[in-house]
C-alpha cells in the first residue's frame, strides 16, 4: 500500500478542522500513523477534504461521536452514516405515525376571515387571517415584532374580541360572552414572563389559582395539582416559593396551572423568550411531551428558529397576514424568502443553503445537525 499526505483532516473527539504539517502526519490506506497537531490523544481522524469546506462543515457534525480511534477515514463516515440513517429512519417513523393521525383529527381552532383594529389606532394589525389547527397538532407561529403574533394569541383565548371575521375554539366562537370561561379552559395561555403569571407565594398553591375559581371540588383540585406537578417535573418543589426557582422552573409552574385546568389546547406567546438556554430546554422539553403523550393541542409562538424546527407545521405572518406555511422543512427550505421577512433559519438550514450556493450538493430540508451529518457522510461516501 502506498503511503500519502494527508493536506487536512477532522478530529472526531473535537470535531474541529485542522491542516497536517508535511513533517508530521502521514497515511496508509486513510489510518494515521503519526498525530497530527491536535489537542485531543489519542488522534481521530473522521475525514481528509480540501481545507475550506472542512471549515464550513466540521461543526455541523458536533453532536454526534463515534470514539474510535485509529480506523480509517471511510471507516469513520460508513460508521456516522449508520448511525444517522438509524435515527432518522426512527424519526421518520414517528413523523409518519403523527402526521397519519393528524390527518384524521378535527379541528379544534377555526380562524375565519379575522380582522383586528387596536381602538387607538385606525391601523389593521391582523388582516383577512384564515386558519385552521387539527386536534394534537403542534403548530409554531413566526414574524418580526409587531407582525401580530401575540394580537392572533389573545384572540385564540378570548381576550381580544375580532374587529371583523370569527374565530372558533373546540366549535365555541369567541364573540359569545356566555361561552369565555368556557373557551380559557379549554384554550390555556402561557405568557412570557412566568412572574406576572404566579400569583401565590407556595408553588402547590399557585396551581391551584385557577381550579379554585373554577369552584372544583378539593379532592378533585388535590389530584389535578399533583398530576399537573408531575407532568412539568416540579412534584419536589410543591412546596417551594416560587421566587426561589430558575426562570426555567417557574415557567414550568405556570404550565402546571393551566394544565390543572385540563386544556385541549395550549397557546405560549413567546414563553421561552426570558429564559436562558437550558431554561428553553426544558420548557420545551415538557411542552413537546405533552403534545406527544397528552394529545394537546400547541400553539406555540416563539422567535427561536430551532424550537419552530420541532413542530407540526409552521406559519410566518407578516404585517398582519400569512406569508408562508408549510411543515418546517418546507418553511426553512425557502432561506431568501425567510430573511426577506427579516427572519432567520435553523443554522443547519442556513449553512446547507451556503453550501449548496458553493456548489455542494447537499439534499433539501436539512435542519438539525444528526441530518447533516448523514447527508455529509452520504457524499463522503456515496457508496454507502
């Protein structure tokens, strides 16, 4: 076997590009048989590819870690390939059974025709907005400030009445005053800011703000807080104060009461937007699981591009109308049109579209780094 230089590489422990000094690294048959300058020992070598593009493409492969060293290149993307194609086969899987049921679920939001005029100004903030939610549905609403996210929110709850136009919830049309108690149990509302939601000083008592408006009877009320504590992840801290919790856990409180409620559906205006990552994270985590497990229906509004890339479908709204709609993939595929309504878009979504532009030939719809990685290691090696 011939011996040959190695101009570049990836380390599969750090996953960060690096150039070979001639003197050091040399190859036989793709295994490295002196290191190379890299922090991490012993050496793993994923790759070798013009500099340039294993720059561009290198972090997009973090997050997924094979630890074995010593083994040749295609060895390294035959492995990751497996590995991905495993996961996504899964994941597909469990698109297909979701979308299936989804096709058969009724509607329980029903927006028809909706116009909305702020009385202070003669302004339209929403105009002409038609749409409609499937039961179990988890649907991520974009747009820039002030497009009229949060307007459509408070009139998917009843407390903003439509100028012009209706809108119904679980067959119930947000218009009839007898029927507004009714409507906010059924549709929960998760605000920004978790403090201007809790209201008590005991965690175990602020889930309980709402039933006990409600009149439920205190066997009844003791069994919706536990499980609604047990559903966030928060039963240990039933009896904390609420100003001794992260952002992350108080949120995770304000959820806890509107589902003692028992809502078919839960609309977040921005619920994540005060949080730092890991508070995102688990807010997130709870919400998706749910939609999953619960069958609630989410109506999730948020300026996070990766937290839209987990839903149903997305829908953008511009200037008070519907710019864009589709499933995520079909939404952060149309990278000009995203950034012409001055959103942005995944980061994978966005670094496959420079890369495409630079000539590779990478496959549509990529938004997380476990597709990526696969579509990378399909063109590493194509006959795998």
């Amino acid at each position: 076997m011939g011996r040959q230089h190695l101009a570049c590489a990836v380390c599969f422990s750090c996953l960060l590009p690096f150039r070979l000094m001639p003197s050091l690294p040399t190859c036989i048959s793709g295994v490295i048989i002196a290191g190379p300058m890299c922090p991490c020992k012993p050496h793993e070598i994923i790759c070798c590819s013009p500099f340039s593009t294993l720059a561009r493409i290198s972090h997009a492969l973090k997050g997924l870690k094979a630890y074995v060293t010593m083994r040749p290149a295609c060895v390294y993307s035959i492995m990751l390939h497996d590995v991905c194609r495993r996961r996504s086969c899964l994941n597909q899987h469990m698109r297909n059974q979701n979308e299936t049921s989804l096709e058969s679920a009724e509607s329980c939001v029903q927006v028809d025709q909706v116009e909305y005029t702020y009385e202070e100004s003669d302004e339209k903030v929403l105009k002409g907005i038609s749409l409609a939610v499937r039961q179990g549905e988890f649907v991520a609403v974009l747009g820039h400030n002030g497009s009229g996210k949060s307007t459509l929110a408070k009139l998917l709850n009843s407390l903003y009445l439509p100028t012009s136009g209706r809108v119904l919830i679980c067959g119930m049309d947000t218009a009839e005053d007898d029927k507004t108690w009714e409507i906010r149990s059924k549709a929960g509302m998760i605000f920004q800011n978790p403090d201007n939601q809790i209201v008590a000083t005991v965690v175990r008592e602020d889930v309980a703000f709402g039933l006990e408006n409600m009149g439920v009877p205190h066997d009844e009320m003791v069994r919706r807080i536990d499980e609604s504590l047990q559903a966030v992840h928060m039963q240990d801290r039933a009896d904390s104060a609420p100003h001794m919790l992260s952002g992350g856990q108080k949120q995770r409180v304000a959820i806890a009461g509107v589902l003692a409620m028992e809502p078919e559906i839960l609309i977040a205006d921005e619920s994540t937007a005060m949080l730092d990552p890991n508070g995102r994270r688990e807010v997130l985590d709870v919400i998706h699981r749910l939609n999953r497990e619960k069958g609630i229906t989410v109506i999730w509004i948020t300026h996070y591009m990766e937290e839209a890339a987990g839903a149903d479908r997305i829908m953008v709204i511009n200037n008070g109308e519907i710019a864009l709609q589709g499933t995520p993939k079909e939404v952060f595929s149309r990278v000009d049109d995203m950034r012409a309504l001055h959103l942005d878009v995944p980061h994978m979504a966005a670094l496959a579209n420079e890369l495409r532009k630079d000539g590779m030939p990478l496959a549509d719809g990529i938004l997380t780094i476990e597709e990526m990685t696969e579509e990378v290691c399909r063109l590493l090696c194509p006959s795998k």
